[in-house]
C-alpha cells in the first residue's frame, strides 16, 4: 500500500474510531444532559451560562486551529481520558453518586478534543470543560437547593426594602412551597419563584470567575478564595435584582413583564462585569516568577 493511501486508510480509521466514542457519549450521558437541559429551561439566565461556556469553547478553538490545522488522530492522552470516563460512568452506575457521572462527561468531551487536537491543543479548552461540568452539577443541583435559595432571598429582599422605604411583609407558603414579598399592605405582591432563586446569577458568577482563573493559572487557593467571593458576589446581585424589579415596579407605571426582563438583564451583566473587574484586580494577578 502506497504512503497517500495508508493515510488515507488511517485517516479513516481514525474518523471511525471518533464516532463510535462519540456515539458511546450520546447514548451514555444523553438522559443526564437532557435532564439539564430541561432543567435550564427552568431556571432564569441559567441558558446565559452556556453562552459563556459557548464563547469560551469558541475561544479555545481560534486558539487551537492557530497552531496546526485540524487532525483526528487516536492517541494515549486521549485513551487514557476515554478510560478514565468509561471508568466514572462505572462508578456513577454502581454506586449512584451522580458527580460521577458529571465528571464522566467532562472526561469523555475531553478524550474527543484529545483525539481531535492533541495532548497539547485540549490544554486550551480545560478552563471550558470545568465550566462545563460546573455548569451541569449546579443545574443537577437546582432542585434540592431551590427552596433554600428563595427563602435566603426572600428574607434579604424583606430586609432590604424597608431601608429604601419600603415596607414588606414576608409570607411563606408550605405546600406548595411559596414565598411572597408583600409590599406597602397589598400595594404590590412578588412572588420569589424559582425563576428568582439566583441559580442563574450564581451559576453565571461562578463559572466565568472559574475559566478566568484558571486560564490564567491561578494558584489553587486563589481559585477557592475567588469562587468563594464570586458566589456570594453572585447572591448578593440576585437581592439587588429582586430589590430593584419590587421598588421599579412600585414606584412607575412601567409594564411588569419590561421591569422584570430589562432590570434582570441589567443587573445579570452587571454581576458579570464585577466578575471580571475581581478576577482582574491588581491583588488577584499571578505574580511572575
């Protein structure tokens, strides 16, 4: 067999063993990534997040394609990552601990841009891929912390408000779970919904303070300080948001629906600007050796 024809011939090879782990993927992890897309939907801003994880993916591979152009080739790096999945997705199955299975996922995406760009190319989409499974876990985790989160947020907001003039009276219903912010005895009543448990602000904050960080290689303690401050950052402008849509929507004759999506927009970009004025901040940089 000639040389272009054995090229070829692994060429192909190469292509076919990429589908077949990529196929393993859809079947394997298809359920969970559909049960956190149906959860995204539920959660405000939480589709924001992959906006983020979709600019940095973009990024990665403007940077990746500079150096070579692309060539699928099967390699140890990415059999060793590929391993390591088959090997959580076992975990996750036996044991029923579901991060397992999150980190499967991050694992087997890895093992693809492996085959696709190289031990040295995937290097460049790892701050994505923690994103990524970030963003999964904390979706996963949406329901058992829902009602914690609107009852934090609830009472903050209650506290808040009667500092700008406000007066508020909190309500929480039990079955089903509500939480009510009363305003000015029946003036206007807000209802702290799922869609208000912050999920979305916190989730943005966390993962774009996470690709930052470890882009620039952080040290690991300074990753856990700034994840640390970019949830409560991520918290504390969810309060804001709610304080602002209860006092806008008080204090004008604006439609509700406009209040809600352009004061939520806003204070979103916000959070998200604050992110990156913190991670860029002169005593957050890694000093040069």
């Amino acid at each position: 067999m000639s040389s272009p024809e054995k090229m070829i011939t692994e060429q192909r090879e190469n292509l076919f063993f990429l589908f077949v782990i990529l196929a393993v993927a859809v079947i394997a992890y298809g359920p969970l990534m559909g049960g956190v897309w149906e959860l995204s939907f539920g959660t405000t801003q939480a589709l924001n997040a992959f906006v983020l994880l979709g600019v940095a993916f973009g990024d990665a591979l403007l940077t990746v394609v500079k150096t070579g152009p692309f060539r699928p080739t099967i390699n140890n790096h990415g059999l060793l990552l590929f391993g390591l999945s088959c090997l959580a997705l076992a975990i996750a199955s036996s044991t029923q601990i579901w991060p397992f299975s999150v980190l499967g996922l991050c694992l087997n995406v890895g093992a693809l841009l492996s085959f696709c760009f190289g031990r040295n190319g995937v290097k460049a989409f790892y701050p994505a891929l923690a994103g990524f499974g970030v963003v999964v876990m904390m979706l996963v985790l949406v329901p058992q912390v829902d009602e914690l989160l609107r009852m934090l947020a609830g009472r903050v907001s209650a506290w808040a408000l009667p500092l700008l003039g406000i007066r508020i009276d909190l309500l929480v219903q039990e079955a089903p779970f509500q939480v009510f912010l009363v305003a000015e005895k029946g003036a206007g009543v807000f209802n702290v919904a799922t869609e208000c448990n912050g999920v979305g602000i916190l989730m943005s904050s966390v993962v774009l303070s996470l690709m930052l960080t470890l882009k620039r290689r952080v040290p690991a303690y300074g990753v856990a300080l700034l994840l640390v401050a970019s949830m409560l950052i991520g918290f504390g402008f969810n309060i804001i948001r709610i304080v602002a849509i209860a006092l806008t929507a008080l204090r004008t004759d604006l439609p509700y629906s406009v209040i809600h999506e352009g004061i939520g927009t806003i204070i979103y970009l916000l959070a998200l600007l604050a992110i990156w004025l913190l991670n860029y901040l002169p005593v957050t940089r890694r000093r040069s050796a």
